[in-house]
C-alpha cells in the first residue's frame, strides 16, 4: 500500500525566526499591520509499506535523524493511505 506523508516542521516556541521577522517587517512597509508571524517547513513525500504502523516508525525515524533538529524544532507527521485523499 502506498502512503502520503507530510511533514510539518517549525521553531519551537521561544527561538529566533530571522525569517519570520523579516517577513512581519516587510509587511509593515508595505502596510500590513500582522502580528505573530511564524515559517513553517513542510516535506512530502510517498512511501510504500503494507503497515501503516510501520511508516509511521519510519517517518518518525526520519524526523528524528535527519528532517528535524528536536533540539530546535518541533513537528507534525500527517500519514494518509493514497486513496484517501
């Protein structure tokens, strides 16, 4: 069976987002009035497993070794089987 994942990854709350600042600085420039501006990463990606409990340690594996630094960020793992969405 063949599986989407989609993995949202962000600062943990507390970090410094350069980027996220920046984007809230240009948006006041340009006369946007935003508050609270965070970035987000998302990743996607298939696999193919015949247990969906078995992606689920793959992709968890995955954020842990090389997607995500869970010292500086936290994440979301969304698994649908293919014919689901």
């Amino acid at each position: 069976m063949k599986f989407n994942i989609e993995v949202r990854i962000r600062l943990k709350k507390g970090m410094l987002n350069p980027e996220a600042a920046t984007i809230q600085r240009a948006l006041a420039l340009l006369g946007y009035e935003v508050e609270d501006t965070d970035t987000i990463d998302i990743i996607t990606f298939k696999m193919e497993e015949d247990n969906i409990k078995r992606v689920e340690e793959e992709v968890e594996d995955m954020c842990q070794r090389l997607l995500c630094n869970p010292v500086i960020h936290d994440y979301e793992i969304k698994i649908n089987p293919e014919d689901q969405i």
